[in-house]
C-alpha cells in the first residue's frame, strides 16, 4: 500500500498540503456492517501454547484473514498532527482488492474536499478547495515517512490483515503476553541481543499480536537504527459477511510527536461491485 494530505485549519477552509499526504501513506481506512453493527467478543488467547509452534499459529492466522474481492465503507477519522492538534472528518472507502483503492474525504456535515485514488504504482488525489490535481509514486510517500510502503501494506492495515514490511521476511518466534499471542520476525538469540541492547546490527522488527480468534489486534513495526515505529491497533471485531472485521483502528506514527490516526468505522458492505469515479476537471491546475 502510494498514499496522501490534510489541513490544519477550519473545515470552511481545508488546506490541502503534505501533512494530509501523510496521513493516507500513514496507511489505514476501514469500515463496519451494512447491516447492524455485530460486535464479536474477542475471547483470551489459549493458555497453553508450549506445544505451538510458530507455523501452526501463523496458519491460524492466515485461515482467519479477512477476505474480500470488493469493499466499501464509511468511517469517521480523528487525525492529530505533530502539534497536537485534532482534525476530524468523514470518508467514504472503495478498495478493490490487489487493484485500487479510491477515497472521499468530506469535512462534517459539509461536501466533499478531497479525492484520493490509490492504484498498484502511484496516487492521484483532487484538491476540491484549491482546484489543483496532483500525481505522486510510492517514493514521494517513502520520502515523507522515512519508511518504506507499499499497496499491499495499505490494503492489509486496513483490513487487519498479515503484511511481510521487508521482502521475504518471515516470523520466526512466539511469545505469550496475555491474553494474545505475539509473532515475531526475530528469533530467541536476536531478541535477547535486542533486549539486552548487544546488537549492533539494530534489525528492524515486525511484530504481530495475536487474539483468541487468531485476528490480529496489534502489529507494529520498530526501526531503533532511526529510532522511528510504525503501530496499527485493532478493537471492536464485527462480523462481515461471517468474517471478524476490526470495527475501530488507530495508526500511531513514532517522533518526537507522534502522528495518530483514529478510525471508527459506521458502515460496510463486502463482495458487491462498484466504481471509482475519478475524473479531472479541466480548469483545475495540475501539480
């Protein structure tokens, strides 16, 4: 999972500019029932896990993802920026899977400032406010963040789904924090250095935890050489179409302020086809 901007004034004057760039490639947008709001309870993650090994929870987790061909949405978003300040508004969410993912951001109870469209290799968003359209690839959002992104990753956040972040990464151990799971990429010797603050090497660490429905309800990423972390959260689990779909998520993005990005999804609905609508007016500027 290319991704996008946000203001930081009133909503009767949205300023498009990098801050709401960032907040899209922050990765995270996710949706609740079409019919009632069916909140599953998430029991403790079994007890007894000795005999587990990390292929057999991983497989767990694998079978219980959340599948989809087509996706949509709405959710209401509380975006904090660097200074604390908290910017809340409304989007509408298409995502096509392993294709596209298209976006309407909308001020409160106010009309559409925002178009986004994320395809496989870049992102095009519609500045309503200002009149200007703009093209980015994924190294302009790599820029921003200072860590790699990709499509899938955005896909997988916004779903609670399972994500490699480096290529061909594995997990390779298991550790019990109650009452969940956590799958790790490091193994037992790396993450004694790692604690132990021996290693010089300063791997970056992909961790997963998992819940008693093997879904996952946390994962983060750390990176201690640029002392930076990436984490998504997961709560209120629905069942969608007989499948658990988080109904709230939060993305914290690590610095010296963190960047938190709250999501409270209010409607979806999976498996029925739909369009992106994604057009140019010719007056606006280009950029």
């Amino acid at each position: 999972m290319n991704k996008f901007y946000l203001g930081n004034t009133s909503f009767v004057s949205i300023r498009m500019d990098s801050r709401f760039l960032l907040l899209m490639g922050a990765l995270v947008f996710l949706f609740s029932c079409k019919t009632t709001r069916k909140i599953v309870d998430t029991p403790p993650a079994p007890v007894k896990l000795k005999g587990e090994e990390v292929i057999t929870v991983f497989d767990s987790v694998m079978a219980r993802q959340f599948y989809f061909e087509w996706l949509t949405a709405k959710a209401t978003v509380d975006y904090t920026d660097k200074s604390g300040e908290t910017t809340t508004f409304d989007v509408n969410l298409r995502v096509r899977k392993d294709s596209a993912i298209w976006i309407s951001i909308t001020p409160l109870l106010g009309i559409e400032a925002a178009r986004v469209l994320i395809n496989r290799d870049s992102l095009m968003i519609l500045d309503r406010v200002h009149r200007t359209f703009s093209a980015r690839d994924y190294n302009y959002l790599e820029d921003m963040l200072k860590t790699g992104i990709n499509y899938d990753m955005i896909q997988a956040v916004i779903v609670g789904n399972y994500f490699p972040y480096l290529k061909n990464e594995k997990l390779k151990s298991m550790y019990e924090e109650d009452p969940y799971i956590i799958l790790s990429t490091l193994n037992k010797r790396q993450s004694k250095r790692v604690q132990e603050e021996k290693d010089p090497t300063k791997p970056i660490i992909q961790d997963f935890w998992i819940d008693g429905n093997y879904r996952i309800a946390k994962s983060k990423i750390t990176d201690d050489k640029k002392d930076r972390w990436i984490e998504a959260t997961y709560k209120n689990f629905m069942d969608v179409n007989s499948e658990l779909f988080p109904g709230n998520l939060v993305v914290t993005i690590s610095s010296a302020s963190p960047i938190i990005i709250k999501l409270e999804y209010t409607k979806v609905t999976a498996n029925e086809e739909f369009t992106m609508p994604f057009s140019v007016p010719e007056k606006y500027e280009r950029k």
